[in-house]
C-alpha cells in the first residue's frame, strides 16, 4: 500500500458525494478515492467525469476490482451490515456509515465477521465523535470529576426537515427501505454519543410519534426514558418538525453537572464534594438562610465554560482521516466499527417500547423486534420483508 | 364586614409566619390578621405576643371564635382538606395551602362541598399563578398563538433541599405525615403551570427515585412522559438533590415556540404560518439549501424576549390580596380552589406509574392509589392509615 488509502466509495448520493469532494479537495491527506460504485448510471458518469477513477455499477465488482483498500458504505441503512461483511471478507478495509445497520441482527452478524479479521481496520463514520467538546466532556465524565451519574437529558430537536426532503426519494422514511425515521436518519449520532458518554442504559420507555406531523410512514417525534439500573435516569427527546430547534444535554453527577448548549458550549460545574456530603454538612442555620435567600451556595462549586469552534466538514474528514491512519500506522479508532450496534440497540428498543406500550430491557427480544417491524414492512406493502 | 378581611392563621409554622409578617407589614392592604391557631403552645406564645390577636390550641375553636372572616390552611398536606371543609361549614372563607391535599378522594370531597357553597370564596396557594411571566404565557398559548401544542418539556430541579430540611420535623418526608416527598412539596407549583398552561394529559408514565440520594422515605427525584392523547406528549422532571439546579420549560405547538429559562425569561417564537404549511411550501432547492447551510430560515418566524423581575413575596402576598378582593367586591380569582385537584390528580398519577410500573391514565383507579398509599404508611409504621 502507498502512503494513501485507496478509499472507494459505494453510493454517490449526497453523503457519498461530499467524502468524494473532502477527498478531492485534500481534507483528507492520508486518503485517496480508488474507484466509486452506484447502481445509477448517470451516478456514474459524474463519478467518472468528476474524480477520474474507475467505476462500478454494484459494490460486488468494486470489491473485486482490486482499485481500493478500504471502502466506506454510503448506502440506504439496510445495506451496511450486507456490504461491510462482503467487504471484509474481500480483504478491504470498511468505515460503515451510521447507523451501523437498522437491526440488531445484522448489525451482530457484522460484528461477529468483524471480530474474526482483526487484521482489517472496520470503523463507523460517528463523525460527532470526533467533535472536540465531546471528546472534552467524556474525558471529564470518564475521569470522575462529575462523580457517578444520577441524571442525564438529551433534547436534540435541531434535526428538522421539511416534508420535501421525505418526499425526494422512495427508500426515505418508508419501513422497508431506511427502516424508521428520526431514529435512524438523523439521531443515531446523538444515540451514540449519549451511551458513548454515559453508558448503556438497562431498559427503555417511549412515546413514538409515526407520521405525526409529517406525511411519513414513520417516527418524526421520540420521547425516551431510560433507566441505567443504578437507580439513575435519562430522557431523550428528537423531533424533525422543530423549526427552531432544541439542542441541551445535561449530565447531572454526584459531583457536579455538565450542561451543553447547542452542541457547542459546555457548563461543567465541579462540585467541591460528592453533593451528598455538602447535603449531609449542612446545620439547621443553613437550612435556614436556605430559605431567607441568605445562602450562597457558590462556595461549594466551581464552574467553567468550554467551547470549541468547529468547522464545516472538519468532523466527517477527520474520520476518515482517522480511519485512513489506523489503517496506515495503527492509530487508535475514534470510533471502532463495533461500537455502532449500541445505538442501534437503543434506537431498536425505543421503537420496540412503543409498539408494545410498555418498558423493554435493552437485551430485548431481538426476534420480536424483527417480526415486529416486518409487520410494518408487510403493511407498508413497497419492499420485501427482511430476513433475519 | 370592614374593609379588610379578618384572616385566621391556621398553623404558625414556617409558612403561616411568613404570611402573618405579610400582612403585618402592610404587605397586603386589604387583609389583617384575625386570629392564629397553633397545637404547640411556644408558638401560641409568640403569636400572641408578636401580633396581639386572639390564639388557639385548635383549628376548630378558631373557626367558632367569631375573630376571623376567612382561613388559610398552613399545615401538614394531609388535613388542608379537612380544615378547608370545616371553615366552609363554619361560613368562613378558605384559602388552602398546596397542594390541595395528598390524595384525590379527600380533595374531590372538598370541591363537592365547596361546590354547595358558592357564596363563600375557595381559593389556593398558587403563588406562581401570581407570577406575570407565566400569565404572559399563559395568554399566548390560549390565544393560539402557537397554535396547538406537539409536545412540553419542564426540568425543574432548583428545589434543592439537604438532608437537615428533611430531619427537622417527624412529620416531613413521611409517607404518612406528609404524603410524599418533592410531587407534594416543592414541584406542585409546576404541576399546577403546566397543566393550567399547556392543559391536562391523558396518561403518565413515570420513573420515580425513592431516597435515592437523600435518607427519606418519599421521592427525590422524579422523571415522568405524558400523553395529551392527540399526538403530543410531555416530560416533567424534577430533584432535590441538584445543587445548581435547572429550571427550563419548552412549549413546541404547530405555528411557534416557548422557551422558559429560569423562570424568568421567556423566548417566544411565532412562526409566520403553520409549521407544517411552510414545511409543505420548501422546494428540492430550498431542501438542497438547508443541507448546505444556505437556507435562512429566519424569514419564516419571529422571536420576542419576555423578562419580568418579580420581588420576594410578592406572588404570596398578591395571592392573599386577591383572595381577599373577591370576598370584598367579586374580583375574579387567580387560583380557584377547586384548580387543586388537577396538580393532585398528576403527582398521584406518578406516584401510581412508578409503584406498579406501566402508564396510567389520568382517571386512575382512586381507590388503588389510596391502598397503595396505605401499604407505604403500614410498612413505614409511624402515622396511622388514611380512611377514604
């Protein structure tokens, strides 16, 4: 291998198109485009006349083709599971496009694969992962410097999307093509960072909206809560019909409390104790300016604000980069291809809940879920039923 | 009767002190203080000295006593029903303190025989309803101005209490003495905005903490989904054990949005149509637009900030003077007494959710609630059961 990956890109819908643009426009350093496959023809002719490299009209022949070392599936959902597997077992490295797959199923069976080709680097394209803040507020959860976690509350409604963006494409927002809506479109990057910060919850309760303010057959609203078992809760709460929308995550701890604002400003108080201890030091005369308003708590914390500039672009390229180095010299994953069924087990349980009106365990019947979204599928009546 | 009304103290504890130096202070021109009642005979020794009105052991003999013209009930949740029928009986008018009472039942029991005396007023403690930022709101959510409601969302845990609030008294965080723990004590002012706001949901689903991070039998902290039954839903969350607590309330309705932060300032958002009408009206252009970042989407709402300062013990003494005005000359009420129920009605939904764990509709089995309630007093072993 050249000091470049040869990267080929399979799909040249919009994602695809614009990792063909960062590549080309030396984003991305250590990468280069080997080849691209689209099932469309004028797909690719643009792919031919834009960036000159060979072309495939099924990812089987670009496999096959001996022009990349790694590929990255920028394909309806479903399909990513299928390809990563055909991939690795060709020998090429695969970056799988978030979600991972639409059910656990396949996303397990990828894994499985995965785990047998320790050789091949498999990534999954979390680029929020790879947002600075993030990164610093997972340190600082990590570290214990928040303490264990009581709370947490994610309300990311900022994903909106007029009716027209649904209405583009025949996959979009339907149950048999893309498999549900805001939860595995737009969300699975907040999915993944919530559990990736916060750890995995043990079961979920949701109120799901399908078609609730869109003419879709599938969720445009969620409502989530989850219970990590310890006795601490979370809420999540997404919409795609919020033209103004909300983006506040908050982490309460024994320690101190993270809130982020816009995905862009980080509040993180530090307490001087576990609160329980402050809680516990207080006398009766506290209790009591408490109540006059004579308290002033502020010498039992510190705060500070963290904020990150990001640019346009920088989150996805860098990776790729990433994904580009692990496969050069060993570079750790930001984003291991293996850590992607955690949220598509979280986005699985919460359209699981609320099907079945009651709470599910995270290790829910995956059989169940499948039988239950071929219902859909089946009703739907556009694409066939999946096999498990 | 004179120009003022002659108020009758029942109970001077923290709040009832609070109230007598209101109205000592001039503080609420249209009332005075008629006579105080208190069991513990220090704190008739203070009442008599500090306000030189007539003083008694019991509730009962105040109300016989001729001195007073109206009650307001600042004692233990559990008998604001109980005292407020007897004043009623007594031809005297009743302020009852939040929340209404525990349990459903015995509040029902209180509107259906304050419902038989229309001529006395019965109003409640809702202080909050006093203040001008939630009215403001409150007018434009039932103006339409939003149009209709998609979904609620209140976190509410500037309510922080150490440990030494809970151990002053026997009766404080009790199953039996107090009924329940931040539902019945700090949070029924938001229990009671939001439904009068945003109105009454169907069902509730709830996880609730019990002495999570506090010694006490009753809950700490609270995390509770709504359904409005026509699509929208809500999230209610609320804690004592959050040090720097946080207070925001969104409304999302179809033509616009509220932001309550702090309880102070209010961000309201007016779309320029429905959301769904300008979501219909985007083109494949305007959609190619959003995704590039050069949709402006500013053209299609606009935003007003909403800022009150309100003074200490304004909200508590405007509630009192209110009162006071509709026995003199009729005007209307802020909070009628008979509202109480509503806020009742929720925090006994939670409470029920999470004991038997799955959704309850609001026209819960009252009788249910009671037994469960009863169970928690047996086993707590300190208060004896409630009768229905």
């Amino acid at each position: 291998m050249s000091d470049k990956v040869r990267l080929g890109i399979i799909g040249l819908g919009a994602q695809g198109s614009m990792y063909a643009q960062f590549i080309k426009n030396g984003m991305v350093p250590n990468m280069q485009i080997g080849a691209i496959a689209d099932i469309h023809a004028e797909k690719r002719e643009t792919a031919s006349r834009e960036y000159g490299v060979p072309v495939y009209a099924d990812y089987q022949s670009l496999l096959a083709g001996g022009d990349v070392d790694a590929v990255v599936t920028t394909v309806p959902h479903y399909l990513h599971p299928e390809i990563g597997i055909a991939a690795l077992r060709a020998g090429i490295h695969a970056l799988v496009e978030k979600p991972a797959g639409v059910y656990t199923r396949q996303v397990a069976e990828l894994n499985a694969y995965a785990a047998t080709r320790p050789e091949l680097t498999f990534g999954i394209m979390f680029n929020q992962r790879n947002n600075p803040l993030y990164q610093r507020i997972k340190e600082i959860v990590d570290g214990g410097e928040i303490g264990e976690i009581r709370r947490t509350s994610w309300i990311i409604t900022t994903w909106w999307r007029p009716q027209g963006y649904y209405d583009q494409s025949a996959w979009r927002a339907t149950w048999g093509g893309e498999g549900g809506g805001v939860l595995v479109n737009q969300a699975p990057h907040q999915l993944d960072l919530w559990q990736w910060i916060c750890g995995i919850p043990e079961s979920v309760y949701a109120k799901v909206a399908y078609g609730f303010r869109r003419t879709i057959a599938v969720e445009d609203e969620v409502t989530a809560v989850v219970d990590y078992g310890n006795g601490a809760t979370g809420t999540f709460v997404t919409a795609v019909h919020d033209l103004v929308g909300t983006d506040r995550f908050e982490i309460l701890g024994d320690r101190g409390k993270i809130v982020v604002d816009g995905s862009k400003t980080a509040t993180v108080t530090r307490l001087v104790d576990d609160e329980r201890k402050l809680s516990d030091s207080m006398d009766m005369d506290d209790v009591r300016k408490l109540f006059m308003g004579e308290l002033d708590p502020s010498s039992m914390y510190t705060q500070e604000t963290i904020e990150f500039d990001s640019a346009w672009g920088a989150q996805h390229s860098g990776v790729l980069e990433n994904f580009a180095a692990n496969i050069l010299d060993g570079t750790p994953l930001l984003a291991p291809g293996s850590d992607g069924i955690n949220g598509v087990r979280l986005a699985n349980a919460i359209h699981l809940s609320s099907w079945l009106g009651q709470e599910v365990p995270l290790d829910f019947d995956e059989d169940r879920y499948l039988t239950e979204l071929n219902t859909r599928i089946r009703e739907e009546g556009k694409f066939p039923e999946r096999q498990a």
